[in-house]
C-alpha cells in the first residue's frame, strides 16, 4: 500500500495530518496448517524504511 500526503494542508502551508486504520478479520485461527517461509533473499525488514518515511510526513 501507498499513501501519498499531500504536501500541504491550505492557505497556511502546514502539512495535514491523516490517519489511516487498517482491519484484519481472521478465521480458522488454530487450524493446521503446512507452510515454509520463503527463501531469506526473498523476504526484507522494512520496519527502519517505514518509520523514517512516517517522520518525513510527521
């Protein structure tokens, strides 16, 4: 997902503040299953990216 904020909130030139609310709804929680985690060069922590571009926008 990608959000783009705008770059400014009006007339005084202040960025605007958003909040975005994500919902997950489960199901069949406990149920077996049989998966395997994929390959390391496959899979990225994104975690540093996310929070600097939420101190960009902040």
């Amino acid at each position: 997902m990608t959000v783009k904020v705008p770059a400014s909130g009006g007339a005084s030139g202040s960025p605007r503040r958003i909040t975005i609310s994500t919902v997950m709804e489960s199901a069949d929680c406990g149920t077996d299953i049989d998966a395997e985690a994929p390959p390391a060069g496959r899979v990225a922590d994104v975690t540093d990216q996310a929070a600097r571009q939420g101190r960009k926008h902040s």
